[in-house]
C-alpha cells in the first residue's frame, strides 16, 4: 500500500469516473486503474462498484476512502513541518483563485515571484469561491486566493482591499457624472456574472437588486466573465460594475465605455489569501503573500477601509 495509491482512490471517489480522476491528477487511466486494481488485490477486497455509472464506493470501499484521507492529510502535514525548517523554498504550491482576481493579479506577481524563488512550482486553477474552499478541505490546493469571508475552519490573511468601480456605456445617463453614489444603483439593471460568482452576489447586495436574471432592451444575457460584460457595455448596452484591478490595462480610448469612480464611502471587497492547516508551507504562505502586496498598484496599498462588502 502507497500513498499514491491511497491518492488514486481519493480521486476516483471525488471525480466518480476513472478517466476524469486520471485526467485531473495528470496520469493515464491505465495507471490509475492498475494502480487501484493492486491495492484491491493487496487488501482483498472491492473499494470500488464499477458496474454503476458514475464508479461509486462500495460499503468498504467508504471506509477506506475515509481513512485514506486522514493518512494522506497527516503526510501532507508531515511535509508542511520539514519545509518551514528549508532555508531555500522549494516544492509545488498549488493555488485555486477566483476568476474575477485571476487574470488580473496574477500577472502582476507572476515573474517577481518565479524569479526570486526559481525552485517553487506554481499552479493555478481558477474555481468558483466554492470550490476554491472544497479544494482546501481536500487538500486538492495549498492555498486560495479569494474575496469573501470564510468559516472558522479556514485560516486567512487579508491582501488588500479591491473598489468597485462603474462602467457604462457613453450615452448613459451617469456617463457626465463626475463620480457614483451607491442611490444610484438602487433602480438600474446591471449586467451581472451569473450564479456561484462572489463578485455577482456582493453587486447585488450593494445594489439591493433581487431579479434572478438581467434584463436590458429585450435582452437576458448572464455571463461567467468580465471581459464579456465589458464589451456588452459598449455596444451601448447600459451598465455592469467592475473590480478595481480588472480595468488597469483598459484603454478607455479605444472602447465605447467610460469607467466611473464612487464617492465615499467606496464600495470595496476584501482579497483573502486562505488556507486550511496552520502549519501548511508557512514559509512559501509569507513569501507568496509578500510578492502579492508589492505588486499591487501604489493606490491599493495600505487603502483604508470603507464600505467592505461580503
């Protein structure tokens, strides 16, 4: 018995499809099924039903599974304590970070980064903040890079502080507006990301809209990314709310869009870096965390704190 047998199983169960779990953890199915296959022989028993679709656990099979978890954990954490003690930082680290953050920070710490600590293996994977949280619990990632509160189960270390701004389209009403107020968003229909996105469900209680879907002209349209929503915008089609990082690198010169400001109190969310074992890489957390601050934009560093929205 291995540990990356017991790690094979633990996919199987998550995934509840042998080639998906193959896929996910970067090996063939032929490898996984064999390994799995040993370790069923070894222990005499079936941890897997694979006449039902999707694979389940057999009754056994649970209990194994459990178990295996709790070892896999235990090495993880095993690993976490002799890396404190490495004077050089070294090994993977995973990250899961939401799509609303992630293709706007990262570039920004990315090569610093790399360059300082050349022996660490980074890995991003954009996931809802859900799934984000699972993957800590699994210990699928070593960290997460979010923007809503968490449970007292999860560790987290505040980055810094985001405003929302306003982007609307040239021949809207708020476009002369020198700044936004929050009444102003009280009666209009903004174009949103759809369901499971933070950033959609913190717009909606600073807008204290409640509609299920967005409705503009005739036109019920929900989007998983920003950049779509940008480009609704300026095809004159009213009004979305942005993360401050997301329209950095925007020219507003070549777009059919103006980007709004808010007066005070501005509406803020909070980036967390989070994490679910005390002691997982502190080393490689601090660092990581550092590269991230001295990143940012001058105007986001030590920004006070305002009108936080979770």
């Amino acid at each position: 018995m291995t540990l990356t047998q017991l790690s094979y199983i633990v996919a199987v169960d998550k995934y509840r499809h042998f080639a998906t779990a193959a896929q996910k953890i970067f090996i063939t199915q032929p490898t996984l099924s064999m390994q799995i296959q040993k370790l069923e022989d070894e222990l005499g028993v079936l941890i897997f039903d694979r006449s039902k679709s999707p694979v389940v656990p057999t009754a056994i099979g649970e209990q194994i599974i459990e178990q295996a978890k709790v070892i896999l954990s235990g090495s993880k954490h095993i690993e976490d304590m002799v890396s404190v003690k490495d004077k050089e930082l070294s090994g993977t680290f995973r990250v899961g970070i939401i799509p609303t953050i992630a293709p706007y920070l990262v570039p920004l710490f990315l090569k610093p980064f790399t360059l300082k600590h050349p022996n660490v293996k980074l890995i991003f994977e954009e996931a809802l903040t859900s799934e984000v949280l699972d993957g800590l619990h699994e210990d699928h990632f070593d960290v997460g890079i979010i923007a809503t509160s968490t449970s007292q189960h999860i560790h987290e270390q505040e980055l810094f502080l985001e405003p929302f701004l306003g982007y609307l389209s040239n021949g809207h009403d708020f476009a002369t507006k020198d700044k936004l107020c929050i009444d102003d968003l009280y009666s209009q229909e903004l174009w949103l990301l759809n369901e499971g996105h933070c950033f959609r469900d913190q717009t909606i209680k600073l807008c204290k809209q409640t509609n299920d879907k967005i409705k503009n002209n005739n036109v019920t349209f929900e989007s998983g990314n920003l950049e779509t929503l940008k480009r609704l915008v300026e095809q004159d089609f009213g009004i979305t709310l942005m993360p401050y990082l997301a329209m950095q690198d925007h020219d507003t010169r070549c777009a059919n869009g103006v980007i709004k400001e808010f007066m005070d109190p501005v509406p803020t969310r909070k980036i967390r870096l989070v994490y679910s074992r005390e002691f997982l890489k502190q080393n490689v957390v601090s660092a990581f965390a550092e590269a991230i601050k001295e990143s940012l934009p001058e105007e986001l560093k030590n920004k006070k704190e305002e009108l936080v929205v979770e």
